[in-house]
C-alpha cells in the first residue's frame, strides 16, 4: 500500500498540467502541448554556446535524420520490408490518433497510438512506447510530455499504453500494480506485437520511455526486455526492483532524466520505500552494461541542466544521465509539472537523438 504522504505527492503530481479530452468514436483528441527547444537560447536549433555536445550535438542532428530519410530516421529500409516486418503487408493505419483496445491477461487494456503525418506505409518506422506516471492514464501522459509534435517532426510512431488502476508494476512503485505483482512486462511485449501488426515498424528500432511510475517500469523493461527495446529513457523514475535482478540479455544502452529537486522520487533515494538514489541507478547500468573508465564524462552543459556519459560500453552501448538542478518532478522542456521546471533541456529532443543512435543487434 502507499504511503499516505507519497500518495499525496503523486497525485499532486499527477494532476499538474494534465489534461485531455476524447472525442466521441473513441479516437483521442491531441492536447499535447508544443515541445519546448532543446535548448531555450537557440530556439531548438543548437546546444547553445556554453553547451558541450560531445556527440556532435542533439538537436540538429536530430531534426537533419529524421527529415534525410523521410521521417524514417535515417536507417536504410530494405526494398521489400513487407517479407520481414508484418505490418508492411497490412492495411495502413489512419494517421493521428486512436485508441486501441487489446486483450491481455484474460481483461481488456487499451493504448493510444499516435501515427504521424509524416508516416510512409511500407517504409519501417521506428517506434517508441512512452508509459503515464502513477494516478495518471495515457491521454493524461500524451498532453504531460508533449512527444506528438517530436514524433511529427520525426516520423517515429508512438504509443501511449494504459496502465491497470493508473499504475504499473514497477517493482518499489506504484500502486496496486505493483503489490499485485501485475504482469506489466508482458502487457508491454503484448502491445509492442498488436502495433508491428498494424503498422510498418522497424523491429530494431523499438524504444521505451516513461515518467515516475513509467520511469520504474521503464527501468524494468530495460532488464527484463532488452531482446525488444533498443534502448531506454527513463524520466524522474528509478530502478525499483532489486540490483541483483536485473539481468538484461544484453548492454542495453540507457539515457536518464532527474530533477535535483524532486520531492516524489528524490534525486538522493528514500530508502524508507526501498527507492535507491539516481546516482546508484546510474552506477548499477554502466556495471551492467561493461563501462569502462573511472567516471563518466560531461557530454552536455547548458545552465541548469547536464548530462554525464560512459561511452567506452560493451557493443556500442552507452549509459547517460541527464541532471537538472533544482527542477522538481517533471518532464524535461516542458512547463507543466510538479514544482519548478526547466527549458534548459528538452527530453524529447535529447533522447530521440540518443534513440538514433542505437539499434538492436
């Protein structure tokens, strides 16, 4: 069961700047709220001068892939995709968005999916699943994080998926989910195969994001999935289930967003609700992941917000984290949150840049 003062700060969290509407046929209407620059002082075009982007730079690179291969995000695409993606050779799903239902586990769940203008049937997109916070639904997360306009102006499809009860088994958090061990992990591989039936997806191109009690089970995913997700970009959630079980398949390359000033996953842990600190999470995937080097390096500086990277990771992979100081419980480039927020980074932008370059073996 929750705590009674955590409860309270979830669902004071849940309810900033949240909120949707559905249209009467079931589609859900788009209240996503314009995505924030990537960094303020350039309008999203750059890092900023006192930025440092030892990638070569997030947001320009970004926008320039996904643009070159026509929102397909500049991975080749084999001449007849439709022999090994089964989606290629289905109907083509209606651009925008709809909500889907499935059944899982003997109940009926539901997600939106968001397939953009951009979308070209039969050339494989990739996919990203982005997963609500505790005491929030996915239309709730969809106008939260603001990833249409990124998913438009990429080409990526997206996913909203619904949680049971407005929670997931994220393992510490949150919710009767969790205290009922519910399978999330399957619920997501469910959703992610009803989508490659319906739409082109580029299987190696599939991703997971998340905010709180989306961040925890986005950290799971990362473990108990990594056969299916490329990577993953957990926001203001940490890994809630034991160190020790967490056992990916493979490095599984990680980029994650914390606000210093969080009062609801805070940035130091709560050990009092088996919460381990960022830095702790952070640690535990670059070990994980065989990084090597004494600490990771600053790829990114700009204000209140930076980012520290291993890059010398087994096959290719990376582990990143992304620092705001003093931004409370939010979504990154977004003003709608819990307590103070920051433009000084664009999750969008950054970990779609980050997804860009890696895919599954």
């Amino acid at each position: 069961m929750e705590r009674p003062a955590l409860a309270w700060l979830l669902s004071v969290a849940a309810a900033a700047g949240c909120s949707s509407e559905t249209a009467g046929n079931g589609a859900v209407v788009d209240a996503a709220q314009p995505d924030a620059s990537w960094d303020s002082s350039q309008g999203g075009g750059g890092a900023g001068d006192d930025a440092s982007a030892g990638d070569g730079g997030w947001a320009g690179a970004a926008g320039q892939a996904g643009s070159s291969a026509g929102g397909s995000g500049g991975t080749e695409v084999p001449a007849d995709a439709s022999s090994w993606v089964p989606g290629c050779s289905a109907g083509a799903p209606k651009q925008g968005d709809a909500t889907i239902d499935l059944s899982f586990g003997g109940a009926s769940r539901n997600y939106i999916l968001h397939v953009p203008g951009s979308y070209s049937h039969g050339s494989p997109a990739a996919l990203v699943i982005n997963l609500h916070g505790y005491l929030m639904n996915a239309s709730q997360q969809q106008a939260f994080c603001g990833m249409n306009e990124k998913s438009n102006e990429a080409g990526f499809v997206l996913a909203y998926p619904n949680g049971t009860s407005t929670s997931w088994n994220g393992g510490a958090c949150c919710g009767s989910s969790a205290s009922s061990h519910a399978d999330d992990v399957g619920f997501i591989r469910a959703v992610v195969a009803d989508i490659e039936n319906r739409a082109c997806i580029d299987p190696k191109r599939v991703y997971v994001t998340g905010m709180s009690n989306g961040g925890f089970l986005a950290h799971r995913l990362a473990c108990e999935a990594a056969d299916l997700f490329a990577a993953a970009a957990p926001v203001a959630g940490v890994l809630g289930i034991p160190e020790n079980d967490c056992k990916p398949s493979r490095p599984i390359p990680i980029i994650h967003f914390h606000g210093t000033a969080d009062l609801v996953v805070p940035y130091a842990g709560n050990p009092a609700i088996s919460y381990p600190s960022v830095k702790s999470t952070f640690e535990g995937w670059a070990k994980r992941d065989g990084c090597t080097g004494a600490q990771a390096v600053e790829t990114f500086h700009n204000g209140a917000a930076s980012c520290d990277t291993w890059q010398d990771c087994n096959a290719g992979s990376q582990v990143t984290l992304c620092t705001i100081t003093g931004e409370g419980h939010c979504w990154p480039g977004k003003t709608a949150c819990t307590w103070s927020s920051t433009t000084d980074i664009s999750a969008n932008d950054a970990m779609w840049e980050f997804f860009l370059k890696h895919t599954l073996p």
